[in-house]
C-alpha cells in the first residue's frame, strides 16, 4: 500500500513531532505537574486604573474621566488588589500630578482572613509640587509575602483638598511557582 505524502500529512507529521520533541526535553513539564517552581523569581505586576477605584464616601465630590484615565478630587479612594498566592510584593509605582507637598497618601492594606486583624503595610505621601504628570517609585524595605488562603490585599490613594490628579499604579510582585 502505497502513502500519499500530502501536504496536511506532512504538516500533521511535523506538528506532532514537535510536541513529543518538547515533551521529551521538559518543556511541557508545567503544564503536567502539579507543581511547578522557578529557578529564579519571576516579576509580575497588578495595574490599578482609576475606574477601579470607588469612594469610601457617598459625599464625596469627585470625577473619574474614562477617556483621561483620570481621577480629580479629594477624598478617599480604594480598590481590592489580588496577588498571587505566594508572591512577594516588593513595591507600588503611582503616577500623579500634585501642586501641594503631601496632597496625595498612597496606601496598601492587608487583612487577615481568620482574625479580621489588618493594617497598613505601605503609606506614602506625594512630594512632587510642579503639577505636572510624574511617577513615583515606593519600594518596601522588606518584600510583603502574601500567606495561601489566609490575607487580602487592597489599594487606597487619598487626595487633599488642591484637586490633585491619580492616573494609575502598578503593584510589582515576584513569584517562583507557577499556577498560584
């Protein structure tokens, strides 16, 4: 019996010698263990926009513009954050714009999940006073471990009465495991 090397079986062929190549060198090795660990730590950020953010007040006077990517006004404003479990977060980047010292607080929370115990892990004050867009860099002295199942996280930006403007941050965290 003679084979008709077509095109589709030569493809289907390569396809599937390739995977059973990968296969054989580890690659596929995640995604059939259950656990799988990283030589190295691995980055990964949590982006927080403005439209995430709700008020901790019904009277607060504030606008948050979707096409600017911006929220203007004084207040309280805070948003849940989700790391992965196991991971290490390491510091929060704002971007902001202020013309008053200390206008803008920037807070991360963390809460326990058993005991309701929780507090304050970061505060920050702006100190930028030019009014004009910049990006603040808060590193913590000691990387904030989140423990499996047991603290939630959330994210607050506190705005004085100079109408500041917050336009976005970024929580960086490194893990070493994947599928948490």
């Amino acid at each position: 019996m003679k084979i008709a090397l077509t095109y589709p079986r030569i493809s289907a062929g390569l396809t599937a010698g390739a995977i059973v190549g990968l296969f054989l060198s580890g690659v596929a090795y995640a995604v059939t263990s259950a656990n799988f660990t990283y030589s190295a730590p691995q980055e990964g950020w949590i982006t927080i926009h403005p439209m995430a953010l709700a008020a901790d007040s019904d009277v607060r006077t504030y606008l948050i513009g979707y096409q600017t990517s911006t929220l203007n006004g004084s207040g309280c404003f805070q948003t849940g954050l989700n790391p992965p479990q196991g991971a290490k977060i390491t510091s929060v980047d704002v971007w902001y714009s202020s013309q008053s010292d200390g206008d803008l607080q920037f807070r991360i929370y963390r809460h326990n999940l058993n005991t309701g115990a929780g507090g304050l892990v970061l505060v920050k004050n702006s100190t930028d006073t030019t009014g004009a867009r910049v990006q603040a860099s808060y590193p913590f002295s000691a990387p904030v471990g989140t423990v499996r199942e047991i603290f939630m996280y959330g994210f607050a930006v506190c705005t004085g009465t100079n109408v500041p403007a917050f336009y976005g941050a970024r929580v960086h965290y490194t893990y070493t495991r994947a599928g948490d």
